[in-house]
C-alpha cells in the first residue's frame, strides 16, 4: 500500500536538535510561531513523541505544557493535538464529548464509524488509562434506543451474523450494519438497491431521524468510502456561516498521517475546488499556516 498521508515521517531526524530547535523558539520575549509549526508539521507523531522525551530530559520540562504557556487561541490548541499521541487525541476528544455540557453526538459518530477495529481497540484501552472510566459504559450512560446499540455494536466490533426476524428497519439495519468489514458491506449495499431499487442510504433517510440516522449515515458512507467521508466532514466544516474549529482541526490532525492525499482528492472531485484554497478562505493568521501545512500542497 502507497503512503496516502500529507505528514510523513522526517529523514534525517534528530529528536535532541528538534528539541534545541523549539526550545530557542520559545525563548526570550515573544514565540517564534513559524518555526514551532513548520518543525512539528514536518515530523510524524511517532517523531514528536521523541522530541518531547529529549526536551524533558534536556530542560526538565514538559514540551506541551512549554508550548502551551507560549501559543494562544485556535493555534495552540492544533499544536496540542499534533503533540497527543493518536488513540490519546481520539480518546480525549470522545471524553470531551461525552463529558461536557450535553453530549457532542456528532463528534462520537464520526471516530467510531471511521476508526479500524484495531484503532476502536487502543482508544478503549487509552481511555480506560488516561480518564479511569469504561468508554462503552460512558456511552450508553449519554445514550438511548437503537442510536446507543449501535454505537456498542462498534466498539465491539460484533460481527452480526444477519440471521432471525427483525422487529423494525432500524434493527435490520444495525444488524447488517454492525458487520466492519467494508467489502462485505459494499456487497450488501449493491445487493440491497438491486432489491429494493433504492440506494440504502435513500432508505436509511426515510426510515430513520436523528442521531441513528446520522451514525448509519456515517457506516454506510465510511464502507463506500472513509476519504469522503472526511471530505464532506471538512467541507460542511468550513462552508457554513462560522467555521467549526473543532471538526475542521480533530479531521486535519487524524486524517495528516493517514488519508490526506485521498480526502484532498475527493475533496477536489465533490466541491470542484481545492481543500487548500478552501482553507485559506476560511481561516487565517498562524492557525491556518499550521493547517496549510498539513494539508501539505494545493489540488
């Protein structure tokens, strides 16, 4: 498999220099902003973890909270995820979620309908680490009806075998749904419209409301396809009135070492212009150089 990431793993990295390198930034009056960004877009995660480990052992601090004291705003709070390992961002940004005033539904069902079993598997275990808590009982605590069961169906990763009477739609669609694999599913999906005629997404619509039908939704257009997803969560990001920081920045950082290369290109098919450009229209100072970079270049 090619590597379809913007951010890709530094050459001739050197975790202490790195480390030297921030440190300088950051001193004296006033933060070198550009340098802070252009070094840690230019490193993988696995990359930043060392240089945090050198700048501990060289200055006896802690990178994140240094880099913290120093940033402000939308910036600093890109540059903290960049430094949070990946299953401790996901994890963090699901306690968030659940945690706050009122659950953030849309932010629950766009980890856990994107994530690979495996990814569901070390955000569980993380989770239980880093917040003392059980993540599927936190879950079904903020949650009801079929919308809950379903959202346990993926973090178990159940594999539905289909079979026995379904009460309701909704229910054969958890079933059907519940099943990970993506080419399985595709084939259901195709099977599904020569019998019914209609695309299953059309069926879920009408069948369903609300938050269960935005996680089937959410399977469904993952199995087609996780890069467009990502695309159609950026665009519906930026192009409404305000921008939703949240979205736009949990998607750039998650997706820099995975897809980017495929989400700016289904970005560019769907909407006609380029993810880059969109960015820039929609963001500015430090925050959307930081974000420019890790789109890493114009369709």
């Amino acid at each position: 498999m090619a590597y379809r990431g913007s951010v890709r793993p530094f050459v001739n990295f050197n975790a202490k220099q790195d480390a030297e390198v921030l440190r300088r930034a950051m001193k004296g009056i006033g933060t070198d902003e550009d340098v802070v960004f252009m070094l840690l877009s230019a490193r993988s995660n696995d990359q930043r973890q060392q240089i945090k480990a050198e700048f501990k052992k060289a200055y006896g601090k802690d990178l994140v909270s240094a880099l913290k004291s120093e940033l402000g705003g939308l910036f600093e709070h890109l540059i903290v995820a960049l430094m949070t390992p990946p299953s401790s961002y996901d994890a963090s940004q699901l306690h968030k979620a659940l945690k706050g005033a009122g659950t953030e539904d849309d932010v629950l069902i766009e980890i856990l309908a994107s994530r690979t079993g495996k990814q569901v598997k070390d955000i569980i275990k993380v989770y239980k680490k880093e917040f003392n808590g059980k993540l599927e009982k936190d879950i079904c605590g903020d949650t009801s009806g079929h919308y809950q069961k379903l959202l346990v169906i993926l973090l178990q990763e159940l594999y539905a075998a289909g079979e026995g009477k379904f009460g309701t739609d909704e229910e054969k669609f958890i079933t059907i749904l519940g099943n990970r694999s993506a080419e399985h599913l595709r084939k259901v999906f195709d099977a599904y419209k020569e019998l019914s005629g209609s695309d299953i997404e059309d069926s879920i619509e009408g069948e369903t409301t609300g938050n269960l039908e935005n996680l089937l939704l959410a399977v469904v257009k993952c199995a087609r396809s996780v890069p467009q997803f990502f695309a159609e969560g950026l665009y519906k990001s930026m192009r409404r009135a305000g921008t939703d920081d949240d979205t736009l920045m949990r998607i750039m950082v998650s997706r820099s070492e995975v897809d980017m290369l495929d989400i700016r290109a289904s970005f560019k098919r769907t909407y006609g212009a380029s993810l880059y450009n969109t960015i820039q229209e929609d963001t500015t100072g430090d925050y959307q150089k930081a974000l420019l970079y890790l789109c890493g270049g114009n369709d």
